[in-house]
C-alpha cells in the first residue's frame, strides 16, 4: 500500500478494514431507491460498492450521489467493511462524496456493442472490467519479462526504430525520408543492433516496439507491436531453445500466480497454462511436415487467384496457421519446431553444418491456437558466408558492412530470438483478438484512435 494516503486504492481495502478512507475513482454504475444508494466505484485496481445511507450523510451529500452517472469522476469518503455479497468482497459506507465531473451521454453502455462501435471507441473501452484486467495480465508479461532477463545477467541494450536497412527483407517495410541522408525504414526487429551490443556486453535484451507493413487482417497481426529480443555471444541453437522454453515458462507460471483475479475475470480456463512448464515439445521441421502428410494438411496457396490445396505439403514452404494449428493438435504445451529449410527463413541465419539445406532457426507454436509465440535462430558468425547471403538476397552490402564487421574482430558462435508480447498477452488471456491486448491497435484500416 502506497504511504500517500491520497494514493489508497481498491485493491488495498483489505489493509484497512474498519477504518475510514478516502477513494478517488469513477463511476461503474449506480442503483438506488429510497434511502439508499449503491455505487459501483472503479478507480483502476479495482471495483468496490459504495453505499450512500441518506441518515448516514447530510442532503447536499445524498443529492450529490443521485447527480452521478455512468463514469462521472468522484472523490468518496467512507468506513470499510468486509462484505461477502459485494464486488471484491468489500463494501464502503459512505460518509462523504465530491463530484469532480459529471459525465454526460457515456456512449459505451452496459448493452451490447459491436466490434466496430467499441474499437473506435478505444480510448473509453479501455475502462471496462474486460479490458482493465487484460492490460492489467499485459503489465505482468511484461513486468516478468523484465525481471526473467534482469534477474538472469541480461543487460538491456535500446536498439534504433530508425534503420537504414532490412531486417527480413524490404517488401514489409515502412518507409521514410531521413533528411539529406536518403532513406530510413521503420525497425522490423532490434535484432542486428542486438548482435553488437552482445558481442559487447555478452548477454542482452532489447525491447520496444517494431514495425511491419504487411496486409495482414488476421486476428494474430498488427502493424505496430512489441518485441522483446535476447542475444547471447556463445550460445547455439539448443542454449537459445532452452532459454525461450525458461522465458515462457517463466511468463505463464508468473501470471498464474499475480493475475488471479484478472483471469478469474476475462473467464480464463488455466487447465493449459498450468501445465506450462519444460521441458516443452520439440520436433523438426521434416518430422512436422511427414505429420502434416501422415494427417492430409494441405498448402494453401493462391493459383490464378484462386486458393487450392496442395497436397501433400511440400517441404521447403513455411508453415502457415493451418499448418501451425493442425501440428500443435497433439501438444498440450508449447511446441518447438526446429532447422526450416534455407530457403524459408532469413540471409543471417546459420545454415546446420550438417545438412546446408536447413539453417539452425526455431520457432515456438503456442497451444490453444496461440500461434507463433518465439521465432530465434543461431546466427551465421562466418564473415565469407554472411556476405553471400547478403548478396544472394539481393540486399545492399554497403548497408550491412557494419553487421559485417561484427564476423571481421572477434566473430564467436551467438544466438537470439524474438517474442511478441501481444500474442503471448492473447494467449494467456484468451481474449479472441490480438486488438484487444494492445492500449491502441494499429492496424493495416486503423489508426486512430
């Protein structure tokens, strides 16, 4: 409990039962007859009942309680008390109450709305119990991402959002003048920045948001998310599978245990996320395509602007969400698929040294339809066989001579990944839409609010 008693708040009641208090919050909702009035009283941590007894409080008091309207601001004085029947288990006897504004035509009611109507009114929908309890389970990810790399030796190192190069190719870029200088890109990923700093400083994380202008209208995309990207100088494929099963774990096992009443909540069944602990499952990249042949999962791909299935699947394509979800319908914990084809993946990633048509790159496939939570690789170290690849992918070299020199002075083994917090956020919560584990989602039709 914070010792500015100005700063009390819903969650703390339990610390101060039988003692007067004062809470600064908004309006929920309101009922009353008579003598009485109930107010539900929100203020961020939480919701609690206020009663307002009109022998308890003088006219002007009980008058100002019947003014107040769905989200009109208020200061409210009171004794707690314990009360099982009510919201969160306590209640408020009111004994003063301030308006400090009256709200007038709330246009999200307590009747059902659309999608279209709510996400247009994101900066007001952020207040339901719904959305407060996901962004709430939102600051515990990302609260235990922080400690998982700050408690593990890892040093955060900010990488630029202003590039002037590619990370995984140019077509999903977002695109700038910078100056005199010609042109800079939005940063797809922090990672090559994070390749220096490791080789600096031996085991880092950077973490913020990224960019990606695909036209993607899948409930798992956005254009603008946030990205957290270890990099670890010695580390190989096994270490950088390793530290991503630690890292989930770490997340899920966190949650469970601070979010309770958030959960509890969004009606969030944790029969999986209990189970979430390693050692996870992981097959290759081959062994999941003789699955997805063994079970007729087809490709789906446009032909003449047509979709069609192909079958079987070919080996050598990326898997897609129908690939993803019919693999991970035999694991009730996170999977991790391992050496894609060379040809698949991105120029930067380490070809297996044991067979050059797959490169040392993982991803991890969540449960529950999750989807892609982690995708990581070793990276290539060798200066020769960076640089054609960098030519082979028709990328400016001049551009990378700066990764470049990393493999020139004192090159060694490393690896990273990246993992996306709004789809770890999504699949913890359960909540049906990636746009609903963001503050403000920026999709490809969306910018405002």
């Amino acid at each position: 409990m914070s010792r500015y008693k100005s700063y009390l708040t819903i969650e703390d009641l339990h610390k101060v039962v039988g003692e007067e208090i004062t809470l600064r919050g908004w309006v929920f909702n309101t009922t009353g007859k008579g003598k009485l009035q109930f107010i539900l009283l929100r203020d961020g941590t939480g919701v609690v009942q206020c009663v307002v007894f009109k022998g308890n409080v003088n006219e002007e008091t009980f008058e100002a309680g019947k003014s107040l309207t769905q989200e009109s601001s208020v200061i409210i004085t009171g004794k707690v008390k314990a009360e099982e029947r009510a919201p969160g288990g306590f209640e408020i006897d009111v004994t003063g109450l301030q308006a400090v504004q009256i709200a007038k035509d709330y246009p999200i009611t307590p009747k059902e709305h659309g999608d279209a109507f709510l996400i247009e009114h994101r900066h007001l929908w952020l207040r339901s119990s719904r959305q407060n309890a996901i962004m709430r389970v939102r600051a515990a990810v990302i609260k235990a991402i922080r400690d998982f790399f700050d408690g593990n030796g890892f040093k955060l190192m900010d990488s630029p959002l202003l590039t002037p190069n590619a990370c995984e190719g140019t077509s999903t870029l977002f695109e700038t003048e910078y100056f005199d200088l010609g042109k800079a890109y939005l940063s797809q990923s922090g990672q090559l920045y994070a390749e220096a700093s490791a080789l600096a400083l031996g085991k880092v994380y950077t973490f913020g948001p990224t960019f990606r202008a695909e036209r993607s209208k899948t409930r798992k995309h956005l254009t603008e998310f946030w990205m957290v990207e270890p990099e670890m100088a010695y580390f190989d494929l096994d270490d950088d599978m390793d530290l991503a099963e630690d890292l989930v774990e770490y997340i899920v096992q966190f949650c469970l245990k601070t979010c309770t009443k958030e959960l509890a909540i969004l009606e969030r069944d944790t029969t999986f996320l209990e189970k979430i602990k390693r050692p996870f499952y992981r097959i290759s990249y081959s062994e999941a395509v003789d699955y997805l042949h063994k079970n007729n999962i087809p490709l789906k791909k446009k032909v003449d602007g047509q979709e069609v299935d192909i079958l079987p699947f070919p080996w050598g394509e990326d898997f897609g969400t129908v690939q993803e979800e019919a693999i991970m319908e035999q694991f009730d914990k996170p999977c991790i698929i391992h050496r894609y084809p060379t040809e698949a993946k991105a120029f930067y990633m380490k070809r297996d040294p044991e067979n050059s048509k797959v490169v040392l790159a993982m991803d991890m496939i969540g449960p529950e339809k999750a989807g892609e939570l982690i995708g990581g690789s070793q990276r290539e170290d060798d200066y020769d066989a960076l640089m054609k690849r960098i030519k082979e992918n028709d990328l400016p070299v001049e551009a990378f001579q700066w990764y470049l020199d990393l493999r020139k002075y004192g090159s060694v083994p490393h690896s990273g990944f990246g993992l996306g917090v709004e789809r770890t956020v999504k699949w913890i919560t359960g909540a049906s839409h990636i746009r609903e584990v963001i503050p403000f989602p920026r999709m490809i039709y969306r910018i405002v609010p």
